[in-house]
C-alpha cells in the first residue's frame, strides 16, 4: 500500500508540473486577451443570463437539450462546488503555503474565459444519442471540429475515469473525515450511507439530477456562506495579516512561519493551481459536458452562465475557506475538512464544526451525484448508452470504499485525472479559439445593437 501511496503522489506531481501551469494559465491568459477580459466586463450579464428567464423566448422546438439553463448552471455548480472548496482548500495551504491561494485566485480569474470557450463549444458540437437524451464535451468538439478522433478517445477515458477513481473517493473521504471528527461516526458507516443516497438519485439520471441540484444549490451555498463570513467578522482584525500571508507566500514562501514545511514557489503554484483546476474544473473540459445539457438555441449565452461557474465557487467560495482558515491561525494545524472545521469552531464553538459537516456533506453530496453524469456521457462516447446504468452502480459502490482511504491518496489520485483530463482538453480546445472566440464576438456585438 505505501508503494501504491508514493506512485500515486508521484503521478500527481508530474502530471500537475510546469507543462500543465504553463498550458493551463497560458490557455485562460491567451483567450483573456482575444476577448478583451469578457468574462470581467460581461459578469453582470453573465448574472443576469444565469438567473434570470428559463426560456429567453425560445420554442421548445429551438431548445434542444435535457434541462433548462438555470438547471446546467446549478447542475454544473453541483459538479465543482464539492469538498474542493472546504478539504481542497485547506491541503492546498498546508502543502503549498497560503501563497497557494494566490494563483488559485489567477487561475480561476483567466478560467473563466476557458470556461466560457469549453460551453460554447459543448452547445456547438453537441449531439442527440439514441435513446434521445443530448450528449456534448470536449470528445465531441475534438473529434468534430479538429478532426482527431484519437485525442478525443484519450479525453474520454480519463473523463470517466475521473469521477469513478477521483470525485467519488476525495467527496467521501473528505466527508468521512468531517463527520468522525465531528460525531465520531465510523468512516465505512458514512461511506455506506452517502453510497446509498447518491444511488437513489444518480440511478434516475440527469432530468432527476438536474431538479435535485436547483434546490439544493442555492441552499448549501448560503449556509456556508454564512458560517464563513460570521468567522472572519469575528476575527477581522487578521484580515490584513491574512492577504498578507496570501501574497509574500506566493513569491516569497520563505517569509512564512507557520505549519507549511518545505514551502516553495513552485509547491505554491503546483497546489494553487492544481487544487483550484479540480475545484472549478476549468480547463477540465467538464463545462462543455454539463452545458450542452442545456435547452437553448444559443451557444454564448449559455457560455456566459458557464463563467459564474468558477466565479462562484473559487473567487466566492474558495476564498472564504481560505480567509477562514488564515484569519483563525487554524492554517497551522490538521488539514482538509478538519482544518476549516477548527477554523469554525474558534468562532462558533457551539456548532461552527457542524455547519462545516453540514456544509461538507451537502457540497460533497451534491458533488458526486452531479458528477456521474459527465462520466457516464464519457464512457457513452467509447462503448455507447448501455453503459450508463453499470457505470452509476460502481461509482455508488466506489464512494464506500473512498470514506475510509487516506485523504492524501485520494487527492492525488484526483489530482492525477485531473491533470491528465487538462492536458489533453487544452490541447484541443487550442485549435478551435477561433471558432468560439467569433461566435462569441459576434453575439455580443449583436447584443449590444438591440439595446
């Protein structure tokens, strides 16, 4: 097992080394600048269009897909906003420093546009299967737009890999660990009750997934909210102390004291954008997935709403757990969901660990059932719709086993199928910019004329 634990970590690493920094911030950057920081300029649109009609004045005829926009949205925010955001967080200070949080905070900010680019793209190459539901992510657009059928198989295993070996052990152990902490709850006893509820909704597909995530979105990311921004009131006086910490320890992690042993840049960087990828899954390619799902006859639109992905829940979400944390001093000490549970506690002794168990389980939870639709459309595209039903019952059965691993195994596995999903979606989202890039120009413009 220990030498399974090293190969592991040392995957993780290699796959997440300066190749994948430099094409995932290069990627985000480059489409930033072609489209002259949309994603910053049309954030109230971007608002507007993710709640506001669920039609647009669309026919059912136009509308082609399996939920409504709003339900991709909450669908997609299910998908990211999982234990990365609480557990995510918190290793990626205790591995690379607060610094970490900074190029967490410069990845999420130019993945906004990747996102954007990857949605618009999913509606564009999206495709009817035969049993009538809608299918479309970057396997689609590789093998249709650039004609690559092979890199578009290679996406497509990792994708379903990714949330059978990854998403459905890091939710389960991260919640595993909240709750033994917390209620002193045997981890195999909540891996077998989270596999049990996840089955009962995932097993419906993606119209049940889709209802399930619109109510329970909105709900969870208030209370978290809540929890956070009452901690760092009470502690706001290390406000300053903290973003100090985030930004000497992202060019200077020498300066640090503190719990992080052996920071560097490079570890900063390593697990601010590595922890932050498989946070809002920009670059992932998931985007496309999640929002071809959508009924709607524009592709930019949709893009639009694909953006507030990563702005709510890295810019928003991640950034709370990390001022929580670093306000508290709990940066020092435990790591995952455990740290930010502390963090909690010192300012709501009473419960403030319960609402981040709470908190865990609802993100975690909602995570994995979203999750499962990506990987099932994945492992369609290579052996076709019979294996949607088999593929739903290993992941539940997986997510019982993943309670009780080691939480640094289970993040470096995700951090390994992440990183190989990045790399070979960036590749490909390379050669088609300039299709999204004009479609996207040429919406706006005509937007703007309406007004």
């Amino acid at each position: 097992m220990e030498i399974f634990e090293r190969v592991i970590r040392l995957l993780g690493s290699i796959v997440w080394g300066p190749q994948t920094a430099i094409l995932l911030l290069g990627v985000g950057l480059y489409l930033t600048i072609r489209l002259k920081f949309v994603q910053v300029r049309r954030l109230g649109l971007s608002f507007r269009f993710g709640f506001g009609r669920k039609d647009y004045g669309e026919s059912d005829t136009e509308r082609k897909g399996d939920i409504s926009p709003f339900q991709a949205l909450t669908t997609s925010l299910a998908g990211v906003i999982g234990n990365g955001n609480i557990g995510g967080v918190c290793t990626a200070i205790a591995m690379g420093g607060p610094g970490a949080i900074f190029w967490m905070w410069l990845s999420a900010t130019l993945g906004m546009a990747t996102k954007l680019v990857e949605a618009v793209l999913g509606q564009k190459f999206k495709k009817i299967m035969p049993d009538g539901s809608v299918a479309g992510g970057p396997m689609y657009y590789i093998r249709e737009g650039l004609g690559l059928p092979w890199l578009a198989a290679i996406y497509a295993f990792f994708m379903g890999c990714k949330p059978l070996f990854s998403t459905s052990t890091v939710q389960s152990n991260s919640i595993a660990l909240v709750m033994k902490s917390e209620l002193g709850i045997n981890p195999w006893i909540s891996g077998l009750g989270l596999a049990v509820l996840t089955c009962l909704v995932v097993i419906k597909g993606i119209k049940v997934i889709g209802k399930v995530t619109e109510f329970l979105s909105p709900f969870m990311v208030a209370l978290y909210i809540f929890g956070a921004m009452f901690t760092i009131i009470v502690f706001y006086e290390q406000i300053p102390h903290a973003l100090s910490l985030i930004f000497t320890g992202a060019f200077k992690p020498s300066a640090i004291t503190g719990g992080v042993a052996g920071a560097t840049v490079a570890r900063a960087i390593r697990y601010g954008l590595s922890r932050g990828s498989y946070s809002n899954e920009a670059g992932t390619g998931t985007a496309g997935v999640y929002h071809a799902s959508a009924k709607t006859s524009e592709p930019v639109r949709q893009g639009l709403i694909a953006a507030l992905d990563v702005f709510i829940d890295t810019l928003v979400i991640c950034s709370l757990t990390a001022l929580t944390v670093l306000v508290t001093g709990a940066w020092t000490e435990g790591t995952s969901t455990e740290m930010t549970a502390h963090a909690f506690n010192m300012a709501m002794p009473q419960f403030g660990g319960l609402i981040v168990m709470a908190s865990s389980f609802l993100f975690g939870y909602s995570s994995l059932i979203a999750v499962t639709y990506y990987g099932e459309i994945a492992f369609s595209y290579l052996w076709g719709v019979r294996i949607k039903i088999p593929y739903r019952w290993v992941f539940c059965g997986i997510i019982f086993v993943g309670a009780a691993l080691k939480v640094e195994v289970a993040w470096s596995i995700g951090d390994f199928f992440n990183g190989m999903m990045t790399l070979s979606n960036l590749i490909g989202l390379l050669g088609l910019t300039g299709i999204a890039i004009t479609a996207i120009k040429t919406y706006l413009k005509d937007l703007d004329k309406q007004r």
